[in-house]
C-alpha cells in the first residue's frame, strides 16, 4: 500500500510504499475512498499546537515514527478478521478515529477521546493519507447514507466537534436560546445541527459582514456584528437579558471575554475554538450567577452515532467539498497554513 507520511515535523510529506496490514480478530482494513484534511493536520505536521501568547502545545510524532496523517477518513471495507460480524465487504463507512487503550475507565465509560493512552487514527496511529486504514473494531463505523464520499468523513471531526459541543451547551427550547460564535466553516455547521437537532434558529455572531450573511442564509434567527457598537446591547435584547448557551467556535481571548459576559444566570458558555488567550473572572460573581464555562473537544462514540443518524436521515445540508490527489498533500497543507482555503478538502487515492 501507498501512504504519505509525515517524516519530519515540518519538512514536506513523503510517499512511502508500505506494508498492508493484515486485520485479525475484530479488525476491519478499508480502503480509502477520501479523508479530510483537517486544520489539525497542519498543526501535526509543524510538531506543535499554537496555543497563543507564545504558549506551544508539543505534538511529536509519536515515537519519533513516521506517521500517516488523516483522522476524517470514509473508506470501503475490503477484508475483516475472523471475529467481525455483520460488516460487509464493499460497504463504504466514515470511521471514528478517537480512539483510547480500550482499557481504562474512561474507554469503558465511552470516553476514548479523553484516554490518556489514545491511539486515535491519523494521530497516533495510521489514517486516511494512506491508501488503506486498519479500524480496530467494527463499533467505530458508521454509514453515511447519501452523504457524498468526499464529505462523509469530515463528520467524524468537525461535525462531531460541532455536535457535541452543542450537546453540552443545552438544553435548547427556542430561538434566539443559544448563540453561536463564528459564521466560518464550523459556526455555520453548527447552525445547521442546531436546526437538525433540535428545531432551532440560533444567533449567530461574527465580526465579517459577509460571513454573517451567509448565516442568515442559512437560517440563523439574527446576525449580530460583534466588532460594532452595541454589539453587546443587541446581543442582550435578542436573548431577553442573557443568552442561556454560547457555543464559541473561535476561542480567542477576545470573543471570550465579550461573550461570557452575555450569558444569563445559569447559562452555559462551550469553548471550541482554539485561537488562544486568556479570560480573568470575578470568583464571586460566579458563585452567584451560576454560570457555566466549559470546553469541548471533538466527541464521545455516542454522540458521533447520534450524529451519523442525522447525517443518514438527511437532516443535514451538505456542503461542497474539493478533492484532491493524496500526491497533493503538501500543497494542501501548506495553502491550509496560510489561510487561502477557503472550503473543505478531501484527498483521494484514484492514481
Ligand atoms: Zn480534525
Ligand atoms: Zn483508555
């Protein structure tokens, strides 16, 4: 098999002819149709994670191997261990990549994503840059339904991130209950979950004019331009006194410390995004507001099948994807660096 991996932080992906692995007992191998590439990549690639205020977050390749990046992975099942039941070869899946030791409390608990000991796929084991992925357990595959083949598996990152962070801000009975910040890719994704899942119109804020219009396109019950004068006053008129949950898809030391301040009693503040900074809060008024600031990092295996299950009911509206030849790696990586990609790319093995 064919895989492009990453050799040295930093230093362009190489191609690399490797040995196809065998799947024993609950393994399932596809072979992959598309995967992602998400921002996290390129954050992988350079070794580090910019946390902002020059505060990095090391991410080494792990063991000094080579790794073959690729956690958004949609492939069709070409061969199973003898203990898989109920799969079938030729059948195309998205796989959930966050995956823990399988061992310890949390994983027992259907919390992989935070075991200390992940192997996730495309991280620290394995993922969709090669021409096939070994999924150690056929509970980690989920249909897409009509989900075209370059989208799907971008649902088992960002749009479980978008869910799940969803899932912690509510509950949700109304419009105008739940602010989203950001109208970029994950904001408006998280707009249509939000209407999916729930039934609701949320507000959206951002400070591009343009992107909030295409979130009233989308459905959002109101736009609010966060970088204007009395952005906050709106905000507070909109959601009758406070909003009840924030969802922040930017996570920037800017849009927390405008928000958290927005959130009525009890309310619930989600941060998502990882832009970086810091929020300094009066420990008093916590206690008697009773608000809620809480992060979220993508999502536990049942909330992506609660997801999947939206995606196969056509809940969600699909947005277009590029693809791209897997040789196209590195160009992609670097255009993702340095923000000229605007939609969603997908790698492909067609050649
Ligand atoms: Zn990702
Ligand atoms: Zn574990």
């Amino acid at each position: 098999m064919k895989a492009y991996q990453v050799i040295e932080n930093g230093k362009p992906l190489e191609e690399r002819e490797l040995e196809k692995p065998q799947p024993k007992g609950k393994e399932v191998l596809l072979r992959t149709v598309a995967c992602g590439v998400c921002h996290s990549d390129v954050h992988l690639h350079d070794g580090y994670f910019d946390l902002g205020g020059g505060v990095q977050l090391p991410s080494p390749l792990p063991g000094g191997e080579p790794l073959t990046m690729g956690h958004e992975i949609f492939g069709e099942v070409v061969e199973v261990g003898d203990e898989v039941d109920g799969i079938v070869i030729g059948q195309k899946y998205v796989a959930y990549p966050w995956m823990g030791c399988g061992d310890c409390d949390l994983c027992h608990d259907d919390m992989t994503h935070y075991c200390a000991n992940n192997s996730n796929l495309g991280i620290h084991v394995a993922g969709g840059y090669g021409d096939h992925v070994l999924v150690p357990d056929p509970k980690y595959l989920f249909d897409a339904g009509d989900t075209p083949d370059s989208l799907a598996g971008s649902y088992a990152c960002r749009g479980l991130t978008a869910y799940s962070a969803l899932k912690k801000a509510g509950p949700y009975n109304k419009d105008n209950s739940l602010v989203i910040v950001s109208a970029g890719g994950l904001g408006l994704l998280a707009l249509k979950i939000a209407k999916a899942a729930y039934g609701i119109n949320p507000i959206v804020v951002d400070i591009d004019d343009e992107k909030l219009g295409m979130a009233r396109q989308l459905g959002a019950s109101a736009t609010v331009n966060s970088s204007e004068e009395g952005a906050a006053e709106k905000i507070m008129e909109l959601t009758e006194g406070g909003a009840r949950s924030i969802v922040d898809f930017v996570g920037a030391e800017s849009s927390v410390n405008f928000g958290y301040n927005l959130l009525a009693r009890g309310g619930s503040y989600v941060v998502v995004g990882l832009f970086g900074g810091q929020l300094t809060l009066p420990l008093p008024m916590q206690a008697l507001t009773e608000k809620k600031l809480m992060g979220s990092y993508v999502g536990p295996l049942g909330d992506m099948k609660e997801l999947m299950e939206l995606v196969v009911q056509g809940k969600i509206d699909p947005v277009d994807v590029e693809t791209r030849d897997v040789s196209e790696a590195n160009r992609t990586l670097e255009e993702m660096k340095a923000g000229k990609l605007m939609g969603l790319v997908a790698l492909t093995h067609d050649s």
